[in-house]
C-alpha cells in the first residue's frame, strides 16, 4: 500500500472519529440552556427611589405686565440684577396721566372754592332767617297788643289794621327766609359732593400715574427681561394679556419642580427626603424634601390637566412634585434643568435579589412542568414552592418567582415581593440566603422552562470581553 493511501485513511478515520466525538457531546448538551447564576444575600439598607426630572423653581416669583397703554421711556435695572422690594424697575411714559391729575386737582380747587361761597350764603341766608324771626316776633307782639286796645276802643281800626299786616309781613318773611335757606343747605351739599367726586376722580388719576413707574412688589432678582427702551405696551383687556413686561424671581426659598410618572405617584408622600442633581451644578447632590404633591394628572404631550380637557385619551400622564431644597446655591437661576431621586421606602437586612432574575411563568407550564418531572422519575426534584390554585383560566393566570439551581436543573420557586431599589428587589417569602438563582441572560431568563437542564457559565460575555480588550 503507498504512503498516501495510508495517509488518506488515517485522515479519514480521524474525521470519522471527530464526528462521532462531536455528535455525543451535541446530544449530551442537547436541551442544556446556559445561564448566569448568583447567590441570594441579605443586604444592609434597601431603598427604594423615584426619579424624576424637571426644573428649578422660586417658591416666589411674579410675571411683571403691563398697566397701562405708552411708551417705555426708561429701564432701571437689567437681567440678573438683584433688587429690593419697591425698588423702581421701569417707567413709561406718563404725559396724559399727569395732565389729568393736574386737571383734578384744579377742578378740586375750583370746586371747593364754589364750596366755600356755597357756606358763607348759606350762613348768611341763616343770619336773614334769624333777623326775620326776630322781626316777626316784634310785629305779632304788637299785633297781639293792638287786638285788646281795639277791642276796648282805644285805637282806631286803621291803627289796628297796620298792626296786622305788619305781622303778616313778617310771617311772609320768615317762610320766604326758611325756603332760601334750605336751597342754599341744598346748594352746599351739592358743591360738597362735587369736591368729594373731583377728589375721588383725582385718586383715580392719581392711580393711572403712579402705574406708569413699575415697583418691585418682592425681594429677589430680575430673572427674565425681554422688553426694549422705546418699546410701546398695552394692559390686558377682557380675555387678552397684556403685555408682558419682566420676571421677577425669590431665589431665598428654591424648589425643583420635577414630573413623576403616575405608576410611582402613589408612593410620594409629603416630607419625603430626596436628591436632586442639577446639570447646571455637576458632581453635586443637594438634599430636599418634598414639599407639594399635585391632585391633577397632566398630560405629557400638550401639559394640560386631564380636567382642562374634555376629550378622553390612553397616553402617559404625570403628576407635579415639589422638592424644597435645603441648602441652594446663589447662582442658580430658574429654568435650570434638574433631576430627583425621591426616597419613597426604606428598609435595613433584607433578603434581595437583582430585578432581573425576577420571571413570570403561566399556572399551566408550572403544572405541566411538575407533572413532567414525575414522570422522569425525579421524586427527588419538584417544585420548591408550588404556585397556589387560583380561579380563571390557568393558562392567562401568571405566577412571578425566580429560578433556583438545584443540581443541574433550574426549579421555578414563587416569591413575595416588597419594595425595590434601583438594581435589586426585596423579597419577602419564598427564598433564603445563601439559595443559587438564576440572573442571566437576558434571552435565557425570558425562554428558560421550569425543570430545564442548565449549565452555569459566569463568564463575562464576549461582547464585553472585546469592548475591554
């Protein structure tokens, strides 16, 4: 036989041998699922956050509009100032507002000048009434007394006759002196109202004046000012704003109006303690404490509450949370962007595991599952915490629980959550310190079958290994 038969039979049969070396290792790995495992420990602290993102917000702030129709005629501040409360901030042009004021205060000169002539007739027409009163007195004494001496003959009736209309004069007299003064009373009350009317008129002028100098009404800075010199404003009519002038911010008391989704709404709670990272600030966390929790879902996309809108909709809603800062820095400024880590739940030794190594698994593959394992003769291996029976369809009622490794199979147990932290989960009942669950992958976990053959492979994965090589 030549050399190269021999050597083309040797190769042959190193072939035929490495298939048949492959073909058994295939089928002893046949069914086997590679997977990550970890043990379950006991942790020291758990907490359990919602985060959420917003921006910075004064406690105080106000939005400056305008008061009245003109021209800005002068800025006496600019963005970013600090200012005081009544401190002048702008002024607008004000030449109508203060001839009207100085045309009140004359027609208030005028009127109580009038008002001044109106008392002195009016004293006058009294002093008149008095001398008339007196006057009449006079002539119905002597009328009185001309009645007994014409009775007894002593005066003649011409005599007496005079007597008479002398008093009816004076009579005529009075009632005509009591009528001019009640028309002048009349007369001096209405020159008093006149004054009254011109004086309120004034200290409404007066307002329209005083609204073309704008006052700082708090303490604070000039967070926002898009106006121009020069520019012309107008006040807000019926459904119209009017012009809006600067923002006025108290930066004393500072808040991070963050938005939380509405699933985690239901664990923030008034006073709870959180952290809030700026963007503006890297590298630093400042302590707050939540402060206001609003009643109204808003919606994500057009910012409207759900009762300002009568259309019903499925999209995400959030709710707005207020975080008081404890310790702000002084150059923040409003409308920073920032994020909240709020801690809703914490809780010292307990039993947790990865988030990830939680699975849901239907009633009906458990119980297929546990009936299989009979079969194959496993009494030794079943399920460790069997899922209760519950009603309804078992193949929609799902079971969460995680899966141990026993031996070379890897067992569905049923658990109990509580709360959950970033990574990690608490679990309440069904698993012990120290038991070897299932953590990965990802693929593995989501299709892993109860009682499946496993193999457990901690290695880091390739993907990995290339990125750190």
């Amino acid at each position: 036989m030549k050399t190269w038969h021999k050597v083309a039979i040797g190769v042959g049969a190193a072939a035929a041998l490495g298939g048949i070396v492959l073909f058994s290792v295939n089928q002893a790995n046949k069914g086997v699922v590679t997977v990550q495992s970890a043990k379950v420990a006991t942790q020291e602290s758990l907490v359990s956050l919602v985060t959420a993102s917003g921006e910075i917000k004064p406690t105080t702030y106000t939005n400056v509009t305008a008061q009245g129709f003109g021209r800005i005629t002068e800025i006496l501040i600019k963005e970013g100032d600090q200012i005081k409360k009544g401190e002048k901030l702008l002024l607008q042009e004000n030449v109508q507002a203060n001839a009207d004021v100085q045309a009140q205060s004359a027609a208030i000169t005028s009127a109580e000048a009038g008002a001044q002539a109106a008392e002195a007739s009016y004293k006058a027409a009294q002093a008149d009434l008095t001398s008339q009163q007196a006057n009449l007195e006079k002539a119905k004494l002597d009328y009185d007394r001309g009645q007994g001496l014409y009775k007894d003959g002593l005066i003649p009736k011409q005599d007496f006759d005079q007597r008479k209309t002398s008093f009816d004069a004076a009579l005529a007299a009075v009632e005509s002196a009591k009528a001019r003064v009640q028309s002048l009373r009349a007369q001096l009350n209405q020159t008093q109202s006149q004054v009254n009317q011109n004086r309120a008129v004034l200290v409404r002028t007066k307002d329209i004046l005083s609204k073309t100098a704008y006052i700082s009404p708090i303490n604070g800075i000039v967070s926002y000012l898009p106006v121009r010199l020069g520019e012309y404003v107008v006040p807000g009519i019926q459904n119209s704003n009017g012009s809006f002038l600067m923002t006025l911010s108290d930066m004393s008391v500072v808040t991070a109006e963050v938005k939380v989704d509405e699933t985690d709404i239901v664990n923030v709670k008034l006073g709870q303690d959180a952290d809030v990272t700026i963007d503006a600030v890297p590298g630093k966390v400042f302590k707050g404490k939540v402060t206001e929790i609003g009643s109204q879902a808003v919606l994500r996309s057009s910012g409207l509450t759900t009762t300002q809108t009568t259309t019903s909709t499925q999209e995400a809603k959030d709710f707005k949370v207020v975080v008081t800062l404890a310790t702000p820095p002084e150059n923040l400024r409003p409308g920073l962007s920032t994020t909240a880590k709020i801690k809703t739940a914490e809780k010292k030794n307990v039993v947790a595991i990865p988030i990830q190594a939680l699975a849901v698994r239907t009633r009906k593959d458990l119980e297929e599952a546990a009936k299989n394992a009979k079969k194959q003769g496993s009494s030794g291996v079943t399920l460790a915490a069997p899922p209760p029976p519950a009603p309804g369809d078992p193949k929609k009622d799902e079971v969460q629980g995680v899966f141990v490794i026993n031996g070379k199979k890897a067992i569905f147990r049923a658990v109990e959550t509580g709360i959950a932290g970033v990574t990690d989960i608490e679990i309440t009942k069904g698993l012990q310190p120290g038991d070897v669950i299932v953590v990965g992958s990802y693929k593995a976990l989501r299709t892993l079958k109860p009682e499946a053959q496993v193999k457990v492979d901690n290695s880091a994965p390739k993907k990995q290994e290339d990125q750190q090589s």
